[in-house]
C-alpha cells in the first residue's frame, strides 16, 4: 500500500481533520530540539476525539504506517519529529478539562491542554497540578506525561510520576486501555500507567489523564538570589541549601555566560565577569522562615544575598531564569541537554563541563535546577546541524554524568538526539528488556519507529 | 528432574542456606492472610547475598523449578505462600544497609530490613522513609516494595512508587539488572523501577534498592480524636476534613466493631454503641494550627471532638488503631480485605458494606485509612479456610467499589486471594497485556507462578 492509499483511508474516515498541506507537514518535522525529521509525514491527522485516534491507529495498524504522535511540538529531544511514510498524530485540539473533583484532589484532562490553560482552569477550585516545566506557557500535559517532562519543582512537589494516577492509552492497533487508578492508592497488577509515563509515544497513544492534584495552599512565596564568584562556588552554596534540611520549592543556579546572555537579552545591567546566580522561592506558611534560614545559609557558603523585598522585584528575578531560552536562541542554534546528577555531585558535574569546555574550546552556558540536581548545559553552534565535534563533547558530558551516578536524561527524554547513548546507561540487558516491553505493546513497530530503541 | 535433585543442586551450590527442615518449609507455606499453600516447598534457601539469589535462580531456571521470594511473610494476599515443588527464597537475612546519604536524601539497602530498623537506622541522620505499613515493626522495605504497600501516611507522603528511585533484581534466569537513578529525575528509557514495585514476585527478585528520604521535619505533631454516632457520619467527617484544604498526616477511621473489639482486648471502657471514631495526626511546623482547624471541621460536621493533650494520651489514640489487627484475630479466623475508593464516595462504601453485612447476615469490622480512601473490612469466621458465603460477600464488596470508581487492592496485592477478580478490575485487554509483559521478564513462568495472574 502506498502513501496515497494511505492517505485517501484517512480522509475516507477522518475527513478535513487530516491536513496534507506542505506547511502542516512541514511543521511536523520538527519540535523545540533544533533537530529536524529529514522528509516530511504523509499527513498530519488533528485528531479531535479519542474515536479519531482510533480510527487513525486502525489504519495506520492494517497498513503498516508508522505513527508519531505530537503535542505542541515543544520537545527537546526529536521524540515528536514525524517524517517520510510516517502519519504525524496530533492530539494538540483534544484540549478539555473533563472533570475537576476538589473533593477527591484530581482532575481528568485531555492531553492537549497547555498547562498554562490547565493551571487556569484550576485556580478558581484553588487546585494545582505541580508538575512546573520553564515551557508551561507553550507545552501540553500531554507531552510532559510522554516524556516525564518535569520541571523546577520537583524535589519539594515530585516528578510527573508521582501526580499521575491514571491514563488512557490507545494501542498501535487501536484498542482504547484505561490504566490505572482514580484512587490515591491502588496496586491492583502491573503499574503500567507509571510505565506509559515518559515512554515517550512508543507503547500508545495517550489520550486522557486523571491528574492527583494539590491545594494551592502554596500562593505565598519568598524569592532570594545569592551571587557567587563562580559556578562551582554557587554549587557548593546549593548543596548547602540542600544538606541543611531546608527545602525551596525552587532553587535555580546559572552560570555567568547564561546570565549574561540573559541580561544583554532584557537589557539590564551586566552582571559581574564569571559570576553565578543561585534564585531560590520559598513558599507554604513558613515561606519567610524558611527564606531567612536559606538566606544564612548562602551567606555562610559565601554568597552576596538579597532578598526580594516586593512582588515586582521576584517577578523580575523569575523572568531572569525563564529567559534562558529565548537568550539561547540570539546565540544561535542551541542544543539544550538535560543531564542529571546526586545533588552531592554538582560541583563535580560543574567541574567537568570546565574540562569539556577547555577540551573543545568551547564554550557552554549551564542552567541548572539545583534542587534535584538536573542540569541544562547549552552547546551553541552555527547551522541547523549540530556539528560532530558538538556531538563528541555532548557524548563526553554524558559519560561524565554517568560516572557520577547520574543520568543522560533528567527530563526531556531521549527522543532521537539520545537514543545512540540509551545502552550505555541501561546496559544491554536491560536495553533489550524494555525494547521487548514495547514490542509486547506495539508487536509491528508502529509507534514512533526510530526513537528511543534505535541504535 | 525431580525435587530432590533440585534440592542437591542448591545444597552443592549454596550449602547450609539450604533449609529443608519440615518447620522451615510449613512455615514458607504461609503469610499473615490466613491462607496457606496446599503442601509444603522442597526448600528455603536463606540468601546472604545478591549471588546466592542468583544462584538459586540459575538453578530454578535451569531446573524449571518455581521461585517464591519471601521476606518477613507478614503479606495479607497469600503472595508469598510457597506450596509443593517450589522453592521459597527468603532475602530476610539480606537486611543492611548499605549506604545513607543525608546530602542526596538517599539510602541503599538490602530488601530484608524490617521497617523499623531502617527506621531506626535513618534516625540518627534526621531522615525518615515514608511509607508506613501498620505493621512496620515485622514488615521488611523488600515487601513493602514487592506490594506497593504504603500504610498510613500516602495522602499526605505518597505511596511507596513515590519513594523508591531505584531497584536491583534478578531476572528469572540469574541476571543481576539495576534499574531506576539515583537522581532526584531520570526518564532514561521506560520506568521499569515502578513497573517492579507491587509486581508481587512476578518479575524479578528484588535484592537491593535506592529510597527516596526526607528530613523528620514533621517531629512534632499533634493528635486529636473525633466521636461520630455512626460510621456513615464519621465518613462524611473525613470527607469533609479532605474538602476543607487541610492536609492531615493521618486520618483513620474505626467503625464501632473495630473499635469495641480493641477497647476489650485492651480493656478500656466501652465505647458508646454505634459510635465510630476518626483520629487524625497533623504534623509540621504548622501542626498545631491544622489541628485546630480540623476540629472545628469535625465540630462542625457532628462529630465530639478531643485534642490530645500529651505525648501519653496522643500515643494511646495510636495504640488503639494500630491493635486493630490483635484485636481481630480474638474474633477468629480473619480475612482483612483492603479496598480503595475516590475519598468523596467513602459515606456510600460504607452503606455498601452495611448493606453486605444485612444481606449475609454478617458483620464486617472496618478500618479505614479516610485521608486517602483505603478501607479495610475485615470477615471474621470459625476455622483455617475461608467459607464459600463469606467468599461471595468478598465479591460483593470488590464490585461495590468497582462501580465508585475504586479499586480491588489499595495496598495490599492480588496474590492468591484476588486473582480471580483482577480481570474484573483490568478488563480482558490489559490483563493479557500485563500477562505479556510479566513474561518479558520470566519467559518460562518459574517467578511466583499462580499469584497475581492466573484466573
């Protein structure tokens, strides 16, 4: 069966919800990674129902089409990029809010709300769902639960795992499977909701979420940055932070070319030569204790502190942090990776993107979320193609996460631009262990063939 | 092969861990459900290391021998009883641990330790694991992990999936994989970590893993009871404490059975007739402002309302709910059954288990864990087996709370004694999916066969 054929049985069943404009297909190569499929998808189907994601699957499953399934598009690692033969599956319209239980602290949503929207919808139950990623403004719930898609504040609020309690997931055949539990407890068999969480579309197609919920019992917060003469002096002073017992609900470090990136792009004043920043929010009843505790803390690891003495003035210190991207992007085309360390480890981690650096003559602008240890180190190159010798000092950043027990993937997930480095992490047995779960769910290999288990 | 050589095998291999003492195989028959396995296993062998387990799978695998793990055998599903021609391979002895890291908020350890040793040992660092099971002095973590059993305190800490970073198993042939981080965030590849947790002996043997702590911030705590005149009200109290924002550390439920069969066993005045009781432990820096604030909810909602007053009278309110299972087994023969509903739909569970004990002409003590919607009737009958009638109101009960949208198993595990209700829960579709997945791990079905799935 050809492309066309393919083509006309989705229009057949499926109508105008399946564009083939060269723009549409266009758009569908590429997601927020710099990283771009080489041709472009058959079609784009913007599925509006779970029915239409069925349909899509039943189609895709008789012919043998590959499938991507897309959000927003606002990946970091390729894992939506649709290309040649491939039907790129959008559930970016499939945007409600279904239910909303304050009582029992969970709402049921489909996957394409943004969590800006969701947040919104939220706020007047005074409910919140933590999971925080920078891109909440542009990024759907959906494609955080795909790639476990995380954020600032995990180590106070917990990883997207820990607020999922159930999905519905449509098979590479198009069978619909509820998983999981409307329940705060529950260990009825295999905990495959958690497995689908950052399978990143190669086990279904995730079409519905019940999210566990938080009061927003949070809304006070206190904001305090503390400059440090240099990177690895502000990672000591987070590692303070974290031994000392306290526990910002964010603590974020960037180092001084991020910071002066940032600053060039808002034009404010530049900040001193080599310094880096911690910025650290406090919240809940002892936000001001708390900040005051952080406060000496940083003093004592060396740290000029201020505190936010105004709503105004936080606010300007948060737009700092989340300019990082946009700031990247006047550098030029930036690979943004995501490795992940024992909070105990990150002045070592710092250390050695020092050497990488000197290694390659390079340089790379490093934010980190220090809470929990997760790195966003930036190599910034010229041209769409990251270049080889990127990729080598990439490949070197990666291993020396590992050696420090940490990880290649903090949040973004592997998607294309990590799946050559999957086995190194894993190992081989266990590589092909969950390369054998997935094929227990897609036995034809139709679901986002070439990510993740492709080496 | 016959047992015997299967038993030489493990002699020749793993010498004097081999025990095949006819106390030490009745014993294996059993946990601490009621039910015990038809005969008795050909052996326990007492592993002391990851390599004995390895061993003793290599053997089983090659023999095609069935596996039945055990830790302190204290499990409420008969998960892991081991009957005739099967090996129980008991990790309680494997019970260190193995590393603490007040700076990463991590330990490692061996599955055996007891909850309470772990306790014990994290106690010194200012770090606490969360998960609670009600009988943490005899429970071991590799349990709690081998169920997902979570106790008391999930509404406000989470389950054991929340707490657990990392496992090691070894697959059914010897294989040693380590999976998960040591990083507070990690999506490299498939969560196979919480794939494990609560695969009851399916999958692997779990012989080490890596716990998420947190810091004993919550010392002080305050205890506060509330007297309903029935259980219907004291659900709708409870109810109405999760509606009002407050976040209790604990919140139990007893029902007046429950309460007056432990005020005999602990010979304490009767309660009034009826009467059921909610007791609640609010924890943190703002303890005693929830407390407060909870006893007026309680107040408000009918219920007679006591803050304890000292440490004494505080851990008396404790030791009331934590001998509900002593006090059980002076009734009888008990099977503790352990459903899950969303928390709003608590007032009607409880007229289903009403309308249960009218139709049977039974009564059914019931606990409850309210703050997270985990009830735990408890059928009490004459004699070792449970009876066919007392079976049938079991089903009534695991439907009612299918159709309030709740769950079989809340804590405690499918094991034997629910295994022919999990395709009610799964649907056919997921239960083969599950199926399929668990032979992933163990292609020959030698790992805890006739638990979980078979029907």
């Amino acid at each position: 069966m050809t492309g066309v054929d393919v083509v006309r049985l989705l229009r057949e069943r499926l109508g105008d919800r399946v564009d083939t404009s060269p723009g549409a297909r266009d758009l569908a190569r590429a997601d927020k990674s710099g990283h771009a499929a080489g041709g472009a998808p058959l079609a784009v189907v913007h599925a509006a129902s779970v029915a239409d994601v069925q349909e899509t699957l039943r189609i895709a499953h008789a012919t043998g089409t590959p499938v991507v399934t897309r959000g927003a598009g606002t990946g970091l690692a390729g894992g939506a990029n649709a290309g040649t033969g491939e039907i790129a599956l959008s559930v970016r319209r499939m945007d409600r809010v279904l239910e909303v239980r304050p009582d029992d602290l969970l709402a049921v949503v489909e996957p394409g709300i943004l969590n800006a929207d969701l947040d919104a919808a939220l706020e007047p139950y005074g409910l919140w769902w933590p999971p925080d990623p920078a891109s909440r403004e542009i990024s759907t719930v959906g494609g955080n639960i795909a790639t476990g898609a995380g954020g600032l504040l995990c180590a106070k609020y917990g990883v997207v795992r820990d607020a999922v309690l159930a999905v519905d997931i449509v098979l590479a055949d198009g069978r619909l499977l509820h998983l999981g539990h409307r329940t705060v407890k529950g260990v009825t068999g295999l905990d495959l909701t958690s497995l689908v969480i950052g399978s990143e579309g190669t086990l279904g197609v995730i079409v519905g979420a019940t999210l566990k919920l938080r009061r927003r019992s949070t809304a006070h917060t206190r904001t305090l940055t503390a400059v440090f003469p240099d990177v690895r002096a502000a990672a000591r002073g987070s590692s303070a932070v974290t031994a000392s017992g306290a526990q910002p609900a964010i603590m974020e470090l960037m180092d001084a070319l991020s910071l002066a990136a940032v600053h060039r792009l808002l034009q404010l004043p530049a900040p001193a030569a080599e310094a880096a920043q911690l910025t650290v929010q406090t919240d809940g009843p002892g936000a001001d204790a708390e900040a005051e505790q952080i406060a000496a803390v940083l003093t004592a690891a060396g740290g000029t502190v201020r505190l936010a003495e105004s709503e105004a003035e936080a606010a300007l210190l948060w737009r700092i942090r989340r300019s990082m991207h946009p700031a990247m992007e006047t550098l030029g085309t930036t690979l943004i990776e995501d490795v992940s360390v024992p909070r105990s480890r990150l002045p070592e981690m710092f250390d050695e993107i020092a050497r990488i650096e000197r290694a390659y003559g390079i340089r790379i602008p490093t934010v980190c979320h220090a809470g929990d240890g997760n790195l966003h180190p930036n190599f910034v190159f010229a041209g769409p193609e990251v270049p080889p010798e990127i990729w080598e000092a990439a490949d070197e950043l990666f291993r020396a996460a590992l050696r420090l027990g940490g990880t290649l993937t903090g949040e973004h997930g592997v998607g294309v631009l990590k799946r050559r480095w999957l086995a190194d992490e894993l190992g081989d047995d266990q590589w092909q262990l969950q390369r054998d779960i997935a094929r227990v769910f897609d036995p034809t290999g139709i679901l986002n063939p070439g990510k993740v288990f492709d080496r």
